[in-house]
C-alpha cells in the first residue's frame, strides 16, 4: 500500500513540475514568439529573433518536458522497455519538428501563422506524455 502511496505522489510531483515549467517559461527561455502568439497574431509580422538562442530555448525546454514526462510515465508503468522507446519518439519528434518549424518560418514567413502556432505548441507543450499515456497502457492491457 505504501509503494503505490508514494508512486501516486510521485506521478503528482512530476505533473506539478510540468505546471512550473509552464508557470516560469518566461523567466526560463528564450522564446520571442511567446508574447507574439499571445497577441494577434494573424495580422502581425513575425517577431525577430536569433535562431540559435530560439532553438537551444527550443532544445532547453523540449528536453526539460521530456525528462518530466519520461520520468511520469517510468513511474506509472515501471517499464524501461517503455522508456527507451518513448526517448526514441520523443527524440525523433524533437527533429521532425524542430524542421518543421524552421521551414515554415523561412518559407512561409507570417502567411501560415496557424501552422506555426501548432508545430511551436507541439515543441513547447508536453502534449506526447498526454498521448503516451494512454497509448501505453493500452499496450500492457493487451499484453
């Protein structure tokens, strides 16, 4: 009973720390596109920035989100099997991505805002561990 009390606190620690990561991000990373996508965006030029400052920021938090996330989904399903596996799509993710991105802001510059928004939002939000989840404990049902 004591080990699923601690592996419940455990999974809340792991879920507030996503919370801080989210509460902090403008003091943690460097992100101009944060204020611009809280504005409208959709009649605003891009904002500047340094690609390099953008994608280690970039970099600093996916990998921040990802060690969180891994770290909740290890202590619900006790799997390293699992984890290689997730550190695998997430960083294959990360790439995809990270291209994505860069792409549609060269060649598509303010014209495809929307798509912008939701390659960024896939980087700089732990929207995997919510599909992982799941998807995981499907696979150790049919097991």
């Amino acid at each position: 009973m004591l080990l699923h009390k601690l592996r419940i606190v455990l999974g809340l620690v792991f879920v507030v720390l996503l919370a801080v990561v989210r509460a902090y991000e403008y003091q943690l990373f460097y992100d101009p596109f944060l204020n611009y996508f809280k504005s409208d965006f959709n009649t605003l030029p891009l904002p500047s920035f340094d690609s390099f400052q953008l994608t280690m920021g970039l970099l600093f938090r996916y990998g921040l989100n990802t060690a969180l996330s891994l770290g909740l989904i290890y202590v619900l399903f006790k799997d390293s099997g699992m984890i290689k596996f997730a550190s695998m799509l997430y960083a294959f993710f990360f790439l995809v991505l990270v291209s994505l991105f860069y792409i549609i802001i060269y060649f598509y510059g303010a014209h495809n805002n929307l798509m912008l928004f939701y390659v960024r939002r896939f980087l700089i939000q732990p929207i995997f561990v919510i599909l992982f989840i799941p998807a995981f404990y499907y696979q150790k049902l049919s097991r």
